[in-house]
C-alpha cells in the first residue's frame, strides 16, 4: 500500500520585531544612531529612507517602543484624528505614498505642524528621499524636503546575511550557517533579492525533512539569477512596507 503524501500547509509568518532582534552593522549603523538621538532631531522629526527589506518597520516599532509614540500608515491620516494624534511622539509609515492624494497630503501637512507646535517628536518613513516624493502640496513639499532624513543603504555582507536569517527564522525554517554564507557569496546585494531569495526557499523548503540545505539554496540560486539581476516591481504597494 503507498503511503499517503503528507499535506503541507504554510505557517503564518511571525515577524520579530524587537530591539534585539534588529542587526545593527556599519552600513545601517549611523541611520540607527540617528534614530536613537531622537530627542536631538532638528525640529524634532526625522524621516527614515530605505529600500523594501531594509528594515524601516522594524526600527519603527523599536522607536515607538521606546518612545510610547503610536504608529500609522500615512495612507490612514485622512481618517485620524490628527489633534489627538499630535498629543504624542506619532510614526507615519510609507509617507511617499500619498503623493497626489489631497486629502493624505492635507492631513499629513496639518499632523506635522501641530506635532511641532505640541513639541512631540515625529518619524516618517519612506522608500525615496522627499524630493522623489512627487507631492501636489507646496507647503507640504517644503516642510518635508527641510526635514533631516536618516538613510537605509544597501546591505554590507553581514547585514544582508542576519536580513535572510531573520526572515527565515520568523518563517520558522532557518538553515545552518553555511547556507546562509553561501548564498551571501553569490548573490546581488540588495534587499530586495534577500527578500525574494527567502520567499522561493521557503516554498521549496516546505515539506522537506532536511529543509534548506545548500544544494537547495544553489538550485534556488541558481534558477533566480536572471531575476535577481534585473530591477523589481512590486506587485501590490503593501509589498513597498518594510
């Protein structure tokens, strides 16, 4: 009798997101300070500008943590109420992506001159720096493009392999070392391949009793090459977060 194949289901994803679980290296290093100095930003906000997978969510929930400050998509504000928001250090997430938005950009204007006005500390994230923003708002444009940004570059080895460790980690299925060096050694360096690299693992992985070996990562390597190489679209915008 053939014995019945095993049903594989996909575990839900459980990001960590403390302080200790974010890697600090010398590529991210002086963005990280920045964001510690919080009490000495200029005017008393920041806007933190990296690619997907470089760890914005992460270090702002960090800072909110320590802070008390209350986290929301930029996307949201035209339903906030911007007063009471304003009472506390507040963190606006994907702040590029409200560019012709009138209404997010209306909110957005009138949550960073009360928070100024109330001398709370306010952190915007974003994918681009705020002159690539494209904002239809003059007043807006200008008070963002005269805030002091804190940026994410594209990861040193080290980071890249604690990025592709932690995220398999939070998906439940992290490989040995090796694998992990291996596939620092022979891939781009960008966030979005690490990103894209751990997605097509841990497909592959999935119902395997050895899980990620190195001949797995090579065959998965090797296969994703061409697409790793050339620049990605995100598919949906929630796939910009992070």
């Amino acid at each position: 009798m053939r014995r019945p194949r095993q049903l594989v289901l996909p575990l839900p994803v459980r990001e960590a997101l403390r302080r200790e679980d974010y890697y600090v290296s010398r590529s991210n290093g002086l963005a990280v300070a920045l964001l510690d100095d919080w009490a000495g930003w200029p005017n008393g906000k920041m806007i933190l500008v990296g690619p997907r997978g470089a760890g914005k969510t992460h270090l702002a929930h960090v800072w909110a943590k320590e802070t008390g400050a209350v986290i929301v998509p930029a996307r949201d504000l035209p339903g906030a109420d911007i007063p009471t928001l304003a009472r506390a250090p507040v963190c606006v997430e994907d702040a590029d992506r409200i560019a012709t938005d009138r209404l997010a950009e209306e909110a957005l204007f009138h949550l960073h001159n009360l928070a100024l006005a109330e001398r709370r500390a306010l952190l915007l994230t974003a994918s681009s720096p705020p002159r690539q923003w494209g904002l239809a708002l003059p007043d807006l444009r200008s008070r963002m493009e005269a805030t002091q940004t804190a940026t994410l570059p594209d990861p040193d080895d080290d980071l890249l392999g604690a990025v592709i460790a932690k995220t398999l980690n939070d998906r439940g299925c992290l490989p040995a070392p090796e694998v992990i060096l291996y596939l620092v050694r022979h891939m781009p360096r960008r966030f979005a391949a690490a990103l894209a690299l751990v997605d097509a693992l841990d497909a592959q992985a999935m119902g395997r009793p050895k899980g990620i070996t190195r001949a797995l990562a090579r065959d998965v390597l090797t296969r994703m090459t061409p697409a790793l190489d050339a620049p990605r679209t995100p598919r949906s915008p929630d796939e910009t977060r992070n």
